[in-house]
C-alpha cells in the first residue's frame, strides 16, 4: 500500500520559482499570488513529492507521513 502524505508550503518563505511544479506537477501548482500550493499529495510518488521538496531553493516544502506524523523533509 501506497504511504499517505501530508505535504504543506509555508507561504512565507515560497517565492514562486516553480521547481516543485516542473518536478511534480500532478501535486504542485502556483496559487493566484505565485506561490506554490500542493493539490494532490496522492498523485505522485513519495520519491517524486520528495525530490520536489529538496529542489525548493528556499524550503519551504514539508513533507510528513500522513498516518505516523513522521517528518520525511527537511
């Protein structure tokens, strides 16, 4: 079975470059201010989701399992 994930971008930090998006876009879009949001945390995979994560040239991706609460990134 598929890890559930609960993935959040702190709007503070995001600064629209869009890499999450390009990376993985079924999850990532920019919201109306150009900031990046995630949609679908299930329409892609762990390893997608995280690459996106480490590709944010601020981080402001967080990326948890959604069932056990463990931090998977940063």
């Amino acid at each position: 079975m598929a890890r559930k994930l609960r993935v959040r971008v702190d709007h503070d930090v995001c600064v629209g470059n869009a890499m999450c998006e390009t990376i993985a876009p079924k999850v990532f879009r920019l919201n109306d201010n150009r900031q990046s949001e995630a949609v679908d945390p299930a329409a892609d995979t762990v390893e997608k989701i995280l690459e996106a994560a480490e590709n944010c040239p601020v981080s402001a991706i967080f990326v948890e399992d959604a069932e056990t609460g463990e931090q998977l990134f940063p």
